[in-house]
C-alpha cells in the first residue's frame, strides 16, 4: 500500500510542476499542533521562570500573533 501511495504521490506531482520527486512516508508517534511547540518554546525562555516565580499558577491560555502592515 505504501508503495502504491508514494507512486501515486510522485505522478500526482509530476503532473502538477513537470518535474520529477522524491516522495517518502515517515511515521510520527507524537503530533505537536503550532500551539504546543509555541508554548513550549515560551517555557524554556528565561521570561517564563521570572513570570512563574512571581505567579506561581500562571497558564499559557492561548497566543495571539500580529501582524504590522
């Protein structure tokens, strides 16, 4: 089956650009949405153990990303 997905995959491709791909299937075992490696990334800086000495219960609740035009 994989096989059969990756060729189709690769002639799918092809038909689209004109060029030729390589295509390959990995397995994940754990999938960290953009959120989760966000908060992640928030939590090793050294903001976040100033910010969690002085208010122990503090959450990352959601992230709000702007954008200047």
């Amino acid at each position: 089956m994989k096989h059969g997905l990756l060729s189709q995959l690769r002639q799918l491709l092809f038909a689209w650009t004109g060029k030729q791909w390589d295509v390959g299937i990995t397995i994940q075992l754990e999938i960290l949405t953009l959120r989760d490696q966000l908060v992640n990334e928030i939590k090793l800086g050294r903001e976040w153990g100033l910010i969690t000495s002085h208010f122990r219960s503090v959450e990352v609740t959601d992230i709000l990303l702007n954008s200047f035009k």
